[in-house]
C-alpha cells in the first residue's frame, strides 16, 4: 500500500465531516495527524497492524520501538492492562491529562504486536483531547499514536509542524491549535507500589511525588527504562550549546528571562518572566525557528524545578550528538 500522494490536509479539530473523513482514513489502515494537549499525535488503529505499520514508515521510526496506546476513558485502559491500586490512584489525579502509564498488558488487549514492539508490557494514556476521544469513540478502539514527526526531529506542537514535517505523505492533519503543555506526556512504570520515570514529561515531578512517594530513576537498580529515550531524539539540524549565560557571535540564542544586551543575532526568549510552563509551551516551536537559520543555537541555563526538568531533558537530548539508526 502507498501513501496517498496528495498535499497534506489542515481541517478543524472540532469539524464533524473533518471527523468523519479522519474515522474514514483510520478504518482503512491509513493515518491522521492529531492534536492532544502534549504534543500532535500520528494516530493509526491501534489495532490494525497495517494502521500501525503505517505509522513506523511515515514516521520512519525504528521497529524495536514501542508506541502509546490512546484511550478515552479509564475503563477503556482497564481493558488494556492491569491496573494496580497505584496506578488508580495515578489515573484519577491526572487522567485525562499528560500522564501515559506503563503497565502489564491483557492477553486479549485490543493491540496489535507492533504496538508494544515484542514487550509484555504497554504504554497507555487518556489524553486531553476532544478529537482523540471522539475518534476512539467512533472506532470503539484504541489509538497508537506517536508524537507526529518523522523520527529524529522537534515533536510539533501546531498542525503546521506535522503538515511541514510529512508533506504530502500524510493525507490529513485535525487542527486543534497550538498544544497548551508542549511537551509529551511523562510516563510512568508501576511495579505494585514503585513507580519509575520513565521519560519526564508535561506534569511536575513534585506533583507526581505528592501521590507515588521518592520516584525511581529509569535504569536504575534494575527498574525499566523507555526504549524510545535515545540519546539524541529531540534533535534540531544545528549544533547546540547549553547552559550559554550569553550567546557568541555567529550564534542564534535561545534566551529565558532577560534577554542579553547588544545581541544582533537571532533570539528567541521562551519566558521573559521566566515562566517554565511558558517556556514549556514554546520550546519545540522556537528550537524549530531558530534552526532555520543554519546556526549553532546557545541556550541560557533553564532551572531544573518543576517542568525545568522535562525542558532541560529535551534540550540534553537535542544537543547530544546525532545516532545513526
Ligand atoms: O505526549 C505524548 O506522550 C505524545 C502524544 C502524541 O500522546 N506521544 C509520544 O509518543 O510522545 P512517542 O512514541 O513519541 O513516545 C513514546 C515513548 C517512547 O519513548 C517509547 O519507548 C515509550 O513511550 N514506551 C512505549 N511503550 C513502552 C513500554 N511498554 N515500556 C516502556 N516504554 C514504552
Ligand atoms: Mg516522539
């Protein structure tokens, strides 16, 4: 099967034929861009194995690497994996939400093998998304989506990023605006009462404690880690400079809080008020503008509390160098 070779549709999120038509494409085994509150999503059936695989290709992502099951109510997840009392008590803080947990899959969990990559385990989240939900709704079945990017680059954060990102590979993207978190959801593995973190993502570690306790480190004493956290995942096609209290001439900036004096260079500031959740909202967005400019991007140091955490996780990755995959 060929991807339809048609430039890439944007139609309102909110829109019921623009709905239908993304039902119409999923049921074939075909794709749709799709926004949710983290990041967009390109969502397949996630149990169609051709729905998924199409995911893989358009992405070109690696195979051994396993995707989120979307879902549109805790029930829904239930069916998917095995729910211990902490993970009930995590779902009812934050679901729907940016929140994905990892947990034991069902043997008659509505997932193809692709989904999970071979693991006996599966990533599930509930997102804040009226278009994922009415979707799962209408096909009565989970959605695998991975953030809409081709593997490798900036997660997109507006529909024009996924339609800028696939071209004409991608037949339709479901316009939701700009995703207000920014960054993807943080996951979490449950083991009866220890919970790892995985990938920090668009909830504070703080709040997450306030319910698990001290969080594992993923890798750590033998807890789990996410196949998908490669070193250089988030990556822009420029060079990148942390930490960078000023920019250097020949240099673009990312600035948070005061912006340096005497910089003709191209500058982005994420928060003048140095406002992490702010910064958070734009991050993606401003990495991809600023790339355009072929320059080595420094970055002003960004706090490591609250969601500091996940922005610096995604800043480490995007400057560590290239993998070859
Ligand atoms: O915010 C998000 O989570 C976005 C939106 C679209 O929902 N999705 C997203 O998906 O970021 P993706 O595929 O880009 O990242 C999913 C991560 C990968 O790092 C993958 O390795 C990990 O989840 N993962 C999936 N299943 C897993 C499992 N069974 N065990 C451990 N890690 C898993
Ligand atoms: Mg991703």
């Amino acid at each position: 099967m060929h991807a339809p070779q048609m430039p890439c549709a944007i139609r309102p999120h909110n829109d019921e034929d623009a709905l239908r038509q993304a039902a119409d494409i999923l049921q074939a085994g075909g794709v749709v861009g799709v926004p949710t509150e983290t990041v967009y999503g390109l969502a397949g059936r996630a149990d169609l194995p051709e729905g998924v695989a199409r995911i893989y290709q358009t992405k070109g992502r690696p195979q051994f690497n396993p995707l989120i099951a979307h879902v549109d109510s805790l029930e829904r997840a239930r069916a998917l994996i095995v729910f211990s009392p902490m993970m009930v008590r995590l779902a009812d803080a934050f679901w729907p939400g940016p929140l994905t947990l990892v947990g034991p899959k069902r043997d008659d969990a509505q997932v193809c093998d692709l989904v999970t990559a071979g693991l006996d385990t599966l990533a599930v989240r509930w997102p804040r998304s009226s278009a994922i939900c009415a979707l799962v709704k209408a096909l009565d079945c989970p959605l695998a989506a991975p953030s809409a990017n081709p593997s490798g680059t900036i997660s997109p954060t507006t529909a024009q990023h996924v339609g800028e990102g696939f071209g004409d590979a991608l037949a339709l993207v479901l316009d939701g605006g700009t995703c207000p978190v920014g960054l993807e959801s943080t996951i979490l593995a449950v083991e009866g009462d220890e919970v790892t973190l995985l990938r920090p993502g668009g909830l504070d570690r703080a709040q997450i404690e306030a319910i698990t306790g001290p969080l594992k480190a993923a890798g750590e004493g033998g807890a789990p880690r996410a196949p998908g956290m490669l070193k250089s995942h988030y990556a822009p096609s420029v060079a990148m400079r942390l930490n960078a209290q000023h920019p250097r001439p020949g240099e673009a900036y990312l600035a948070f809080g005061q912006s340096p004096d005497n910089f003709t260079g191209p500058m982005i500031n994420l928060s003048p008020t140095q406002n992490l959740v702010e910064a958070a909202s734009t991050l993606f967005a401003s990495l991809k503008a600023l790339d355009r400019h072929g320059l080595t991007i420094s970055v002003a140091p960004i706090p490591f509390d609250g969601l500091g955490e996940a922005i610096n996780d995604r800043l480490i990755r995007a400057a560590a160098p290239k993998e070859i995959l």
